[in-house]
C-alpha cells in the first residue's frame, strides 16, 4: 500500500476514503447551522403538519421508492450513520464512524468493523442488535427480494456479529462510496421479517417498526399519515407529539394551505418559484432559498423506437427554450445545466457544451437523420412517428405549463408531444419504476449522500425494467459509461475521481439519454417557531432530523 493511500484511508471519518469526503461535495445550505434561541421541551408537545404534493406510498425502506418516501424512512428509522446539513458523516446506530485510526476499516479498505450502540430499542420494544444488521444487509442481496438498491451491498461478504453489539464484514473488493451509501441504509428487525415468510409481501411494509424517533401512528391512505413520538429513543428529541404529512396534490391548494396555516412545513415539491415573493410577503413564516441537489429534466425512455436514433434526442434537445422556461415559468430561480451533478458538487463538470435553442438547427437535424414529416405533418422513418406521451403528476402546474410550452416547441419542428398526466401513486408506481412512459417531466436527486457514484440511475445492472436493481428507469445502457462508474466506486482518489465522472458526464451529455432543464433552487417554507429545522442538501428529505423540532 502506498503512502498516499494510507494517508487518503485516515482522513477524518474516512470520508477522504470514500470518495471526496461527503463533507466537500456539496457548500454548506445557504442558512448554515441553527441558532437555538430557545430550549426544548422536557417533553414532546404539540405537532407539526409537513403538506406534501406527492403520498408516500412504501414504506419499507429497503424496497424501490421515490424521493418523497425518504420523509417516513428517516422519521421510522435509523441507518448506522447519518450524513448532516454540513456534510459531515455522523453515528447513528453506530458509536462511531470506522476509520483506520479506531480499527473500524483496514488499510486496504476491505476489512470493516462497526460498533454499535447498546441503549437502542425497535418501537415494540425488542433490543435492537448486531442481528438486525447482518439481517439488512443480507435480505438487500438476497436475489427474491425486490430491492431499491443493491450497489456496493453485492460485495459484502463474511458478515460476522461478533457481540450483540459488534459487527464485521468483509468487501470483496474496495468499494469508495459504501460509507456514504450507509448513511441511507436504514436498518430493518430481523423478528419481524425474518418470521414474515416473504418479506415483499410482509405487513411490515404497510405498518412498519423502526428504531426512529417517531413510531407509526395512523394513515388515511390519500389523505394523510400520522406518527407519534418514540418515548424510548435513543438519541436526542423527539420534541413534537406527532408529525403529520398530509398529501396535497394540487401545488396551488398546498401553498394556499400554507398561507392559510393549515400546514406548518412545505415539503417536496416546495413552494412553487411563482409563489415565491408571496411567500415572502407572509407575517410569521420563514422563507429561504436553498440549492438542491435536484435536476429536472426530461427523461426519455430509451426503449422506444423513435428515442434509439441519437439525431433525435439531439433535435429534441434544440428544440427546447430553457431561456424561457426558467425565466418565465419558474421566475429566474433555477439555473440551467448539462448534467445529472449538482452545481455544488466538486464533481460537477462546469466544460460541457451549453445547450443552443435552436428550431432551425432541430429540423436539420432531423431531415439529415431521414425523418420526414408525413400528411399530418407529423414526422416519420420506417414506419416509426415521432410521436410520444409526457406526464407527469397532476396538479403540477408550473410542469404542466412546462408541458404546454414544450408541445408547443416540438410541434414546430414535427413532433407530436401528447400530455398524460397521471395522480402520484400511479405516476410514480410501476409507470415509473417499471419505465411504462414514454417520456417523464421529472426532477431527480442522482446522488446519495453526496457522493458521485451514479452507478443507481445509469448502469446497465440498474435497470429495474430488465430485471435489475436500481432506478436506471430510462434504460440507459452504455459500455464505456458502466465500465467509468465501476471505476470510480472502486476508486479512492479525490482527483482521479473527478476525472471519472467528468468523462462520465461528457459521454452522458453527448448522448442525452435525458434532456435536463435545470438545477433547482428550492423555497422552503415553514411557520415562524418552528426551531431545529435545517435543510440538508445531502439528504432526500426535509424531515431528516424531525427529532430535533419543537415549537419555542
């Protein structure tokens, strides 16, 4: 082992291990740490009510999901580490984050031993262990449960409860994004799943038990979802009685519940960018804008026949006024980008050629690669039309106005674009995850933790649609892509990684298997005195520290 290795495996927590250190991926949030003015309660009081556009729907987190099943996860559960608003990997389950220094990783990255806390109890009151561990961490892999994410769990090997409070493993080769992977990783009880028979089809996954800080309460499927507070959790808080997500699809009635104050937090989608100076303008509320790691774009399902010819997505592509959509539409607020990666990341590939709105440019395109428009002007090649459907949830209307301008666009230049629009849960259900659509209107968080590796949304093992493990819902499959990602999972060196995913985002960019629109700023949005609350571009979810809430 080099030096230079040895040196990069010590860093601090091992985030210098695994890849960048998820502490410089990403600037801290633009309102920095909390200040807290007040002191929490002795004891949880009062409650807190989260208006989401969208319904959680699964709740194993284990299992595939959407972005907006995250805000039950991290309340429910527990992972062995978390990674905070700073971007610092943190104990959870687990006393400490293994470094070289504590023993808790070899040299050569490849022996791992993690201790964990003693004082932790699941929600009906069986001691979490050791045991649960090695369960999670094998039921991910195991080849009949249909798992959300099976990349760098597949090289665990030797899984060894040492103590009920120790764990080890072995990785059958290095793997720099496991620790970051880990902090979104919650752990699940292995006496409830393992006595399920078949944990796909466990009551588990409708009323689950966790270790979190809140425990399952109530659901009112469409409606809403209460959990009540955790009396036995091991860490600090809860503060709040219950925390309540209540869905509300339509984004116009979700900020007109929130002026009204019927909700006290603006969860996923957020503020809409057209209600901004409103929100603003509202007495005891507190608005920010925030960078999120999220890229909306729209997502091509490559399966179809009309989106395989490059010269297509490249008309496609052309066609698009993002000038106009982000200046219009969404008042200034987001920026425009070529890439999956956040503006913030230091992996973020600042070279890549900008996009040229350009009718004329579409249609050249198009007549060079052979598509001709046909009597109805619709253009065509081999019996094939380019002709397709674009959804997205209902209610949307800052996408749905999207929608309507793109079809507009694409008309001009010969192509049908029909609008289908569908309710969340059957949106983002098997339409989504199975790619049933033709093309989405989308915005998408690719990393994990803050960490580069992408292997989830762009390998060829990832899609789910072909039977493998991940969310590669587009079906992208490129050779040199997946032999860069598998690369640079396998590498430790902060710069030879940048390099990676810089080539990485280049191939990605000159094939557009995705047309991206824009990187989001987000508008936050909560009730004045509600304390604790701090957003955390490293995580899919505003309720990531929900224990730390409380009213002053």
């Amino acid at each position: 082992m080099t030096k230079d290795l040895k040196t990069q495996l010590s860093r601090r927590h091992a985030l210098g291990m695994m890849g960048a250190g998820a502490a410089a991926l990403f600037t801290p949030n633009l309102l920095g740490r909390p200040a807290f003015a007040q002191t929490p309660p002795d004891s949880p009081t009062g409650r807190v009510i989260v208006g989401l556009s969208q319904e959680p729907t699964v709740f194993n987190p284990l299992m595939p999901k959407i972005e907006v099943d995250d805000n039950v996860h991290f309340s429910i559960f527990d992972a062995l580490f978390r990674i905070d608003a700073t971007g610092e990997i943190v104990p959870n389950l687990a006393t400490e984050v293994p470094t070289l220094e504590n023993g808790g990783i070899s040299e050569d990255g490849l022996e791992w031993r993690v201790r964990l806390r003693e004082d932790v109890k699941w929600h009906d009151g069986e001691p979490f262990t050791a045991e649960d561990v090695k369960f999670t961490l094998e039921l991910i892999v195991d080849p009949d449960f249909r798992a959300w994410r099976t990349s760098g769990h597949d090289l665990v090997r030797d899984i060894t409860v040492v103590s009920p409070t120790e764990i080890s493993w072995r990785m059958e080769e290095p793997f720099a994004p496991y620790l970051s992977f880990l902090t979104e990783t919650f752990i699940v009880p292995a006496h409830i799943l393992a006595a399920a028979g078949n944990p796909n089809e466990a009551p588990f996954n409708l009323q689950p038990v966790g270790t979190g800080a809140f425990k399952w309460g109530e659901r009112t499927a469409g409606d809403n979802l209460t959990l009540v507070a955790n009396p036995d959790y091991h860490g600090n808080g809860p503060y709040i009685e219950e925390l309540i997500f209540r869905y509300i699809p339509d984004m116009t009635v979700l900020f007109t519940q929130f002026q009204s104050g019927s909700i006290d937090v603006v969860g996923r989608s957020y503020i809409t960018q057209d209600n901004y100076e409103a929100a603003q303008a509202l007495p005891d509320r507190q608005v920010d804008l925030v960078p999120a790691p999220s890229v909306e774009s729209i997502y091509l399902n490559l399966e179809r026949p009309q989106f395989q010819d490059p010269a297509v997505r490249q008309a496609l592509y052309h066609a698009l006024d993002r000038a106009s959509i982000i200046d219009v539409l969404y008042y200034g607020l987001p920026k425009a980008t070529e890439t999956f990666m956040p503006p913030q990341s230091m992996y973020y590939h600042d070279g890549l050629p900008s996009q040229e709105f350009n009718l004329d440019r579409a249609r050249e395109i198009l007549d060079e690669a052979g598509w001709m428009p046909g009597s109805d002007g619709v253009r065509e090649k081999d019996g094939v039309r380019l002709e397709f459907t674009n959804s997205t949830t209902t209610g949307a209307h800052l996408r749905e106005q999207t929608q309507q301008f793109v079809q507009q666009t694409f008309a001009e230049i010969g192509v049908r674009m029909n609008i289908e629009n569908m309710p969340a849960a059957v949106m983002w259900g098997d339409h989504w995850v199975l790619s049933q659509f033709d093309t989405v209107m989308v915005g998408i968080t690719y990393l994990i933790a803050a960490d580069p590796d992408v292997t989830n949304r762009f390998h060829t093992d990832a899609i789910a649609a072909q039977g493998g493990n991940g969310s590669n819902t587009g079906q992208y499959s490129n050779p040199e892509v997946d032999a860069l990602l598998e690369k640079g999972a396998r590498t430790f060196d902060p710069e030879e990684r940048k390099a990676i995913y810089r080539e990485a985002q280049e191939i990605i960019r000159g094939e557009l298997p995705f047309l991206p629109l824009f990187s989001y700023t987000q508008v936050y949005g909560r009730k004045a005195g509600l304390e604790g609350f701090v957003p955390n571009t490293n995580t899919r979810s505003e309720t990531w520290n929900a224990a730390s809430w409380y009213w002053s």
